[in-house]
C-alpha cells in the first residue's frame, strides 16, 4: 500500500466515524433536533433512488421515468405488510382487508425487499416490450407506465388491499436514524460493485455506442432488462423506505412530481456520477428547507420587504436551479466521482494557480 | 475455414444479398470490393449474427454457424471491426481494450501487451478517452479491441474510411502484421487499389450478386476492374 493509500483510506474511516458520530449525536439529542433528522433521512432514501436512476440513465444510456411508479410499489408492499395487525381495521375502516392479507405481516427489512423485489418483477415485465424503445420514448413510455401504476393502486377495485384513494396510514416509523441511513448505504453500496463490475463497463459500452457493444458480443436486450430490473429493484426498497418515513402514503404522493425531483437531483449531481447523485441529493433536500426563510415575512429597519412572503422560496429555489445548469451545464461532479485524489488535486491546483500559474 | 453457401439476406424489406457463395481459406486475407450498396456489410453482419440471412448457410471450421448468436460467434473465433470505427468515446482506451474481451473470463495481461505491442502509440495513450483520439488511432483502436477476443478470423469494414492516404498505409501495414501471426484476415473496401494490393483471394460484389473473382494481384491487371474501381480508363 502507497503512502497515498493509507491517507485516503485513514481519511475514508475519519469521514465516515464523523458521520456515525454526527448522527449518534442527532439521535441522542432526537427531540432538539428532529428537523435536521428528518432532512437526513429523506436525502438517503432519494439518494438510493437517484443512484439507481443514475444507473440506467447515466451509466446504461436508458432514459427511463418510472421511478415514482417503482417506488409507489414498494412503497405499497412495504406499508401494508408493516401496519401492525391490531390497527389495520382502524386504517381500512371504510372498505375492510382483504381476508388473506388480513393476517400477513412482515418486519421492516423483509418488507422492503419484498416491495424490491414486486418492483423488480414488474420491470421485468414491462422492460420485454418497451426497452425496445429509445431515448424519448422509453421516457414517455416508463412515464406512462407509472400514472398506469397509481392509478391502478387507488382504483376501487383495489379497496381491500391498497385501501383504495384512502391510502395508508399508521407505518411503523424508523426506530432511530441509523436505519434508513444504513439501508440507504447499502443499497448504494451494491449498486456502486455493480457499476464496477464487467457487468457495469458493459453497462457503459451500450451507452456509449451500442453498435459496437453488440459486435463485441454484448446482448443488448438482455444487459438493458438487467440494468432496469436492478435499478427498478433499489428504486423499490427506497419507496418502502419512504412509506416508513412518511408513516402515512398515499398515491398522490408518488405522481410525476417525485419522478421530476429526482430526476433534478441526477442531472444536478451529475449525469453518470454516483457520488454526485448523493451530494445533490442532500443539496436539493437541504436546499429546499434552508431556502426557507424566504417564506417569511422580513422587515429592514421597519420597513416590511415585500418579495419575502409564502412561495417566494420556490421562486428563489428555480433560479437557483438555472444558474446551476447554465453554468455546471454537466451538474456538480460531470461523470467524475469524488475521490481524495481529486479533492487534494483541486487544492493543489488551486495553490498553483494562486502562487502565479505555473501549471 | 469460412465457407458461405448462396446467402440470402434482407436488408430494411429489400433482399441484398442475394444468393451469394465464397470461401475464405485458412490464414489468408481475403477482399470483398463493391461500390456502395453492394451489400458487403450486410454479409459481415450476417457472418457475425448481428443479422439473419432469409436462406443459405455459413460454415466456419466446418460448423454451421447460420443464425446462431453474436456471442457465440464472437467465442468461436470470428470478430468484426466495425464500420466508422465505433469506438466508445467516453471510456478509456484500456476500457476500450478490456470491452473487447467481454466475453472471456480468463486473464487478459499477455493480450493487453500483445496489443501494446502491435499499437505502441495505444499504449501512450491508455488513459485517455477514446473520444480525443484521431481518426487513426481511433482506427487502431477498433482494431486491438476486437483482436482482444483472439479471434481466428477478423473481419474489417471499411478500415480506411475516412483517414488520410499515409494512415491507411499504416493501416494495411498493420493487417498484414496481423495476418502473418496467425489471423485470418476478411476485408471489405471501397479503396479497392490498397485491398487488392493486399489480398491473397479477391471477390467483386455489385448489387448483392459475386460478379468476380481471383487472386488480388490478377484482379489489380483486369481491365473491367481497373475501369469500374481503380479509375484507370480502358485501354
């Protein structure tokens, strides 16, 4: 191991006993600063899905909008399965549970995986026909397929198992910040050994130029199935992630909006970057909430500032957005990853320039 | 080694190929020379499973290979260079390399260097991306990643498209190098002069129809060839 190795991993261990420190303290002190939890929770479950969206979009070259259907079925599966059994007739008071479900429950992990693995089959399905499609389409097409998908869920006819345009209520919430968190790790943990796998240079190869991916004997259809089921997999875990964070869900919380926003936060981080899905992620999540004080009234020596009332935050949040991608036009981090190299090269680079450019 | 049996195939509802038959021997190099249209890359597609003929056979090292997978062709020894090079831009020229072997799962070190070796300017510039390479390099590289799934058989499509006339050379140079270590060499070209020069076995193609054939030198002295493909008048 080089001199530079062991920085870079002693530098890994002390970021990542600082983060674990900093969420212990926010546990510890969990009433104080319940906000600031909630904020964190939320930017690691939109984190795994961005990644997973970064996957197919970025690295696989598949411009898919799904997301908020693949989520709406975890999310579901999860819910359901977690509600407590004693409080389900208080949640489908109106119509009743189906009786085969009445009895069915499942902890919080297994329930996530579960509500993966609906939303990996339900890839699997639609994938046969639709990644036939490119660009555009397959947009419009996997955009299609997850209104069909909410609306399936809030049909009447779903009444005694989704609870119908009700929705649900009473999910057990996460015991302590940790859980999501370390969910969430994984998850992008797993999805990171895949990118760097033979699989993901494969991955890139389709991108990049699928003609020449096929003469080199890549079987398009059968990697682009591959990179959808998986990316539809980890999108499915993050909605149940998100069914437990919210503790109350419905189908409106999945339309297209969700699908939009986590969509800003891949093109933001950086199309093809994993560690830039999840910078932006806690920036967009931060963002919206430290924008905040826009929202209030402001008065300078008395004199009321008119621009700062409700919905003003959005207007600040928008132009934000637009000087991000006009001038990062390849969002944060472009296709790079964070590395320690790359955070020291720009210090040095830095340095070189300040002491009179000699670089 | 390669033996295609009146091969039909379509191409977008039209038939271009239609019935065609030749042969290419064992460590030669073989040209397939027509104008556009003629349907010389629909028949290395069809060789590579990127396409099904409609009829015909192709036979390789005596096995029917007709409509079987990309994949498997590519494991029993057949490449295929693609037209306009097709390098992935985005992704390192060791990457580039490493692609090619995609479907092996033993160790690539000695192939990598053997590259290096054939391409010494490739290995200059490992790291970079493929997409800042020139045209010829980018040529080049085409050419080591599809040697990287030690082929028996290379099929080139139009190597010198669009590359000055002294990187052709080099090129043609290359193939040759090539060819000697052991690789069967099936070329098509429009610059019919540089592909006749290096070919041993030499077939015409005009409008998905074999219209002739011979030794690349004897067709280089043929009068009908040299008015329709070198642009030398009849005498």
């Amino acid at each position: 191991m080089t001199k530079k190795n062991v920085r870079n991993l002693v530098l890994s261990i002390l970021l990542l006993a600082a983060a674990g420190g900093a969420l212990g303290w926010l546990q510890a002190n969990s009433s104080a600063h319940s906000y600031a939890i909630s904020i964190i929770e939320r930017s690691a479950i939109y984190a795994v899905v961005a990644v997973a969206m970064n996957m197919l979009t970025g690295f696989t070259g598949l411009f898919s909008l799904g997301q908020a259907g693949f989520m709406a079925l975890g999310a579901y599966v999860t819910g359901i399965l977690t509600i407590p059994v004693e409080m389900r007739a208080n949640v489908y008071y109106l119509n009743g549970i189906a009786p085969w479900l009445e009895n069915v429950h499942l902890p919080m992990l297994p329930a996530l995986i579960l509500g993966g693995l609906v939303a990996a089959v339900f890839a699997a399905l639609i994938g046969i026909p639709i990644l036939r499609l490119k660009s555009d389409y397959l947009a419009i097409a996997t955009l299609g397929f997850a209104e069909i998908i909410r609306a399936f869920l809030a049909s009447p006819a779903m009444n005694t198992i989704t609870n119908g345009s009700f929705g649900l209520n009473n999910i057990p919430a996460f015991s302590n910040i940790f859980v999501p968190c370390i969910v969430s790790a994984v998850c992008i943990f797993l999805m990171v050994l895949l990118i760097n796998s033979s699989y993901g240079r494969a991955f890139k190869a389709i991108r990049e130029d699928d003609v020449a991916a096929e003469s080199m004997g890549i079987n398009l259809f059968r990697h682009k199935e591959l990179a959808f089921v998986i990316s539809s997999f980890f999108t499915g875990i993050a909605g149940g992630l998100l069914a437990v964070y919210m503790r109350s869900i419905d189908t409106k919380t999945f339309q297209v909006t969700l699908t939009y926003n986590i969509l800003l936060i891949v093109v933001l981080g950086g199309i093809g970057s994993v560690t830039g899905s999840i910078i932006g992620s806690f920036l967009i999540n931060g963002g919206q909430e430290w924008l905040r004080f826009f929202d209030e009234p402001l008065s300078i020596g008395g004199v009321q500032i008119p621009l700062f009332r409700t919905g003003f935050r959005m207007v600040i949040y928008s132009v934000l957005l637009m000087i991000v991608v006009l001038f990062w036009r390849r969002g944060i981090m472009g296709t790079s990853e964070f590395t320690w190299d790359n955070l020291f090269g720009l210090f040095k680079r830095k340095k070189k320039k300040n002491a009179g450019g000699e670089a | 080694m390669l033996k295609i049996n009146d091969l039909k195939v379509n191409y977008g509802g039209i038939e271009a190929v239609k019935g065609i038959s030749f042969e290419v021997p064992e460590k030669s190099i073989v040209t397939l020379i027509g104008a556009n249209g003629a349907g010389k890359s629909t028949t290395l597609r069809t060789i590579a499973g990127l396409k099904k003929p409609e009829s015909g056979s192709i036979s390789f090292l005596g096995k029917d290979i007709t409509g079987t997978d990309t994949s498997s062709i590519i494991a029993q020894g057949i490449t295929l260079v693609p037209e306009g090079r097709h390098v992935f831009p985005d992704m390192t020229v060791l990457e580039n390399i490493k692609i090619g072997a995609y479907l092996r799962k033993d160790s690539l070190e000695d192939d990598i260097n053997w590259v290096y070796d054939l391409f010494p300017r490739l290995k200059e510039r490992s790291w970079q991306l493929a997409g800042t390479l020139s045209g010829g390099e980018q040529q080049m590289l085409a050419v080591a990643r599809a040697l990287m799934s030690r082929p028996k058989l290379m099929m080139m499509d139009e190597p010198s498209l669009g590359l000055a006339p002294i990187i052709v050379q080099g090129i043609f140079d290359i193939i040759r190098e090539i060819n000697k270590q052991g690789v069967t060499i099936l070329l098509i070209e429009q610059n019919a002069n540089m592909a006749l020069h290096a070919a041993d076995l030499a077939y015409v193609m005009e409008t998905g129809h074999i219209t002739m054939q011979g030794a690349g030198k004897d067709l280089l002295e043929d009068e009908s060839i040299k008015a329709a493909y070198l642009g030398k008048k009849k005498a």
